[in-house]
C-alpha cells in the first residue's frame, strides 16, 4: 500500500467524524462513502501516477438509479455532484482551491499539501454539498422548468428521465400531465424522424420507465412546501 494512502484516509475520517468509509483504492483513486438504503454521498480523490489529480463530491438515490438497472453502478453513475452548484445557485464556494492541482504524493511535503486542500476541499464544499443534497425532494424546485437541457445540467445524465422519476416517487401534481406531454413530443418528433436511432433509443428508455412507475408507489405524500428552495 502507498504510504501516503493512511495520511489522506485519516484527513476523511477526522474531519467526517468516521462517517465516512473507503471502498474503492484502485487505479482511479480513492472513494470514500457514507450510504443506507436510499443515498450514498461519495468524495472522490482522483489519483494517478502518484498525484491527485482532482477532488469531487456526489450524491446519489439508488431508489431513482434502479431505473437505469442495465447501466448501474451506484458508486460511478451517481445522480449530481458538485459541479452542479455552478449551474444552480449564485453564491457558490469558490472552486479555485482545486487550482492547486495535480500536487505530487512522492514526498512527505507534498502530501502535507495535499491533506491541507482536502480538509479544505471537504470543509467548505463536500460538507455544505451534502447538508444540501438529503433526499430527492430537493430536487423539486429546479425540476419546475420545461427546459430540457436545464435539467439535463443539473444530472450526471438522463436528466428529463429522473425528472420524470423524482416526479412520480415525489408524487408531483403535474406528473401524468408531464409524461403524457413527454412521450407525444417524441411521437411527434419521430413521425417526422422516423430513422433517429438515438430518439428511438430514449423514446424506449422513457416508455419503460413508466411502464415500471406506473407499478411503483410514491415515497412521499406531495407538499406545496417541495417547491420552495432551500436557503
């Protein structure tokens, strides 16, 4: 095991409170995870060639992944991270503590360096990421747009799908509004597209997605309260 490994697992678990564990040590780096039934919360270190490479926080709903079954792997295709703050809010951590940037591990002050930036990284952006990001009803004020590529900005992928997802398990009042919308947009489209691969593609994955809610029950009872932002 690389000596530094120890140094930079304690940085996690002191300032995590041991809240924290590592799971993965592999050739990306290393994955530090707090999890339970429903949501992971993950900081990642990207580590290669014996350099961190870049930090990254993410939060993830396995009850909204389990749609996406044949592409899921609930510590890689998570749901946002925190690159998403960017998009949504003003008032953002500033980011240019990672401009440090890949710093070397192959002596003992570079991984002093290195455990300084992420008990700062953690402190002040995976900390205040995860007080935030608690369950999927959080998602509910940026998900009130029809703007599908808003929504797309705010998931690590499949956006318009977890929205329709969050929607139902959050059992949203537009919901059989929406999807009914939804899936004529791509009959539409396709009557006049009929050879688009991929719009056949996401027109199956959406279709199916709802075939499945439509056996699923919601988590939660809907409240007008879901709308407003948290502060």
């Amino acid at each position: 095991m690389k000596p530094y490994i120890n140094s930079i697992e304690n940085i996690v678990y002191n300032i995590t409170k041991n809240d924290f564990r590592a799971v993965h040590r592999n050739d990306l780096g290393m994955l530090f995870v707090k999890e339970n039934d429903i949501t992971i919360k993950g900081i990642m270190v990207y580590i290669k060639d014996d350099e961190i490479k870049n930090i990254t926080t993410f939060f993830n709903d396995q009850t909204v992944q389990s749609f996406f079954k044949s592409e899921y792997d609930k510590y890689s295709n998570y749901m946002i991270d925190d690159t998403c703050m960017q998009h949504l809010f003003d008032n953002v951590i500033d980011m240019k503590m990672l401009n440090q940037l890949p710093i070397s591990l192959v002596d003992e002050e570079g991984v002093e360096k290195a455990c300084e930036l992420l008990k700062q990284y953690i402190t002040q952006k995976a900390i205040p990421f995860f007080n935030y990001w608690q369950d999927i009803r959080d998602f509910i004020p940026f998900l009130e747009t029809d703007d599908p590529i808003f929504i797309q900005d705010i998931f690590c992928g499949d956006g318009v799908e977890k929205k329709v997802i969050i929607w139902k398990l959050c059992n949203h009042p537009k919901y059989q509004n929406y999807v009914q919308v939804l899936i004529q947009s791509y009959v539409d489209y396709l009557e006049e597209n009929p050879n688009d691969k991929w719009a056949i593609k996401d027109f199956k994955k959406i279709k199916d997605i709802v075939k499945r809610l439509e056996k699923t029950e919601p988590l939660y009872t809907w409240d007008e309260r879901y709308l407003i932002k948290k502060e």
